[in-house]
C-alpha cells in the first residue's frame, strides 16, 4: 500500500514539472521580446538621428520575431538593430578609411546589458512561479 501512496505522489510531482515546463516554453518568447526592448531603446539613444532617403536610422531599429538555432526552443533568440538603413549604419558602427567607428551599437549593448539580464531574470522568475 505504501509505495501506492509513493507512486500517486510522483506521478502528481511529473505532472506539475510538466505543466511548469509548458508555462516556461510558451512564456520565453515573451521574455525574450520585453528584454530585447531594452537594448533597442539604447541602440535609439546612441545613434543620431541621421536622414537617409527620408528614413531616420533612429526610427528604423526593430527587434525580430523569436528565431532559434536547428529549430530548437532551446535555442531561441531576437534580434535587435536596423531594417533599411543596416548597409549604411554598417559604416557608421564599424568606420571607413575616411570614418571612425562609432560603435553605436557595441555600446549600447554595453549600456544596457545589466537592463537585459534583470529583466530575462525577472520574466523567467514569473514564469516558474506562475505569476
């Protein structure tokens, strides 16, 4: 009788790791997309607002749908930086032989790592306590 007890309550204790896993895979791409905006407003902050074509490279910074490495949820990631205007801001970032880089983005990475992680930490956090 006892290991009947002893069975019920680790099918009850798989079931819970379960749902919890569920909650966290359908709840990461959310936490992925709120903490990439972090760093797409330090990437607005640190460019210029130049204008190329009628488009504002500071206006033109997106964050991507949820990718992820060989189709893995293990694996998941945004990206963050420009839409039309990359080619151009690729000189602004890196330099030319006439230019300096500008590192526009390095440092906004820099600048807003610490935001990044607190708010990935406090978004998984939620999501294992069901919050």
């Amino acid at each position: 009788m006892a290991s009947g007890v002893e069975i019920d309550g680790l099918q009850n204790l798989i079931a819970k790791l379960d749902n919890l896993d569920n909650r966290v895979n359908r709840g990461i791409n959310v936490v992925l997309k709120d903490s990439a905006a972090y760093l797409k407003e330090g990437i607005e902050i640190n460019v210029n607002k130049s204008k190329f074509n009628g488009i504002h490279a500071r206006e033109d910074v997106i964050v991507t749908g949820v990718k992820s490495f060989g189709g893995s949820r293990d694996n998941s990631y945004v990206q963050v930086g420009y839409q039309r205007v990359a080619w151009r801001m690729f000189f602004v970032e890196f330099g030319t032989m006439y230019q300096k880089p500008q590192h526009n983005v390095v440092n906004a990475i820099d600048e807003t790592s610490d935001s990044v992680k607190a708010e990935q930490i406090r978004g998984l956090r939620n999501l294992i306590n069901g919050t």
